[in-house]
C-alpha cells in the first residue's frame, strides 16, 4: 500500500504521541525549513526565528495528541503553530523594535529534500497559494499580509493604514473568500483516507 506524505506524516504524529524521539526528528527534518522560512518571514531576525522554531517542535512533543487529522494535514497544523508562535513573539516585542518585513512573494521556497515527489507536490500548492495571493486587489493582499504575517488586528490594521475599521474588515473578508475559492479545487483532491 503506498501512503501519501500527509498520511505518513499522521502516522509520525502518532508515534510522536507515543514519545518516539525518532518520530519528531524526522518530522522536524522534513518540515522545518518550511517553518523556519515562515518564522524569518513573520519576525525578520533568524536568532528568533531559530528560538520559536525550537518552541514549535517542544509544542509537538507536547501536544501531538492533540493533532486533529478531520482539521487539516500535519503541515498545516505546524504551520498555524508556528505563526501563532512567531506572532506572539511579535507582539511581546517593544514598539518600534519590529524587524522590517518583506511582501508574501519573497517568502523562500524551501523543502527537505527527502522525497522528491512530494516535494515537487509542494512546491506547486506553494506556487497555487502564491498564484492566488499575487491574483488579488492590492488592497486585499496588504489587509491579508497585515494580518496574517504582521499579526495585527483589524483595528491595528485600520490605524496603521488610515482606513475606517469596517473597510478593513470587509477587504480581510473579502480577500479570504477570494483565495478559498482559488484553492478550494486543489484542497479537493487529496486523497481520502483509507
């Protein structure tokens, strides 16, 4: 029977739960790159990138029993970790000790390297999201990169932009609907579980 990498990933989890240091070094060297990339995009410093990075994993170690596959893949799931984590550490920092950021396209594209195939998988879902993003009003995107990478909040956004409070809500919205319309097709066709 061949397992797709989300499945293998899962049964990782699995085994992780059941503290198998084993599990967790090939869970962490298969995906984090990806979630380094994504702690230097949200903070912009590497020593703390590295830090929540650290943070991440000890979180999995802790709390794979926590892992839900009906809500998503492990990918995924790391990756909400991560920027849940990369934020807080944003939001503790003093005002105007913010590292600059960069736009969502310069986040680099970054894969383990263990299996070719999925990493080439990857790499087009990454290409599909970028795609998707890079397809919206200006607006939209910035709202989107304000608050997903910047971790603000809807009124942060609105002060730090001048735009009224419901026009920030509205284009966050908006920009949402937009990219799961986009992406949805692709969401679709994951296989189902055996």
């Amino acid at each position: 029977m061949n397992l797709t990498r989300s499945d293998d990933d899962r049964a990782l989890i699995a085994r992780v739960e059941g503290r198998e240091a084993e599990a967790l070094a090939t869970l962490y060297d298969r995906h984090s790159a990806r979630l380094m990339g994504l702690c230097q995009r949200i903070l912009g410093d590497t020593g703390e990138a590295e830090e929540v990075l650290q943070e991440v994993f000890l979180w999995v170690w802790r709390s794979a029993s926590k892992f839900d596959a009906s809500r998503g893949s492990v990918l995924a799931w790391l990756l909400v970790g991560t920027r849940s984590r990369a934020i807080d550490r944003v939001r503790t920092r003093r005002p105007g000790a913010r590292a600059g950021l960069r736009s969502v396209e310069t986040v680099p594209d970054t894969a383990s390297g263990e299996d070719i195939e999925a990493d080439s998988a990857s790499r087009q879902w990454e290409s599909q999201c970028r795609s998707a993003i890079a397809e919206l009003p200006e607006d939209q995107r910035r709202a989107l990169e304000l608050a997903y990478f910047d971790g603000l909040t809807h009124q942060e956004i609105s002060e730090r932009t001048g735009t009224p409070l419901g026009t920030v809500k509205t284009r966050v919205r908006l920009g949402l609907m937009k990219l799961r319309d986009r992406i949805q097709p692709y969401t679709q066709r994951r296989p189902t579980d055996a």
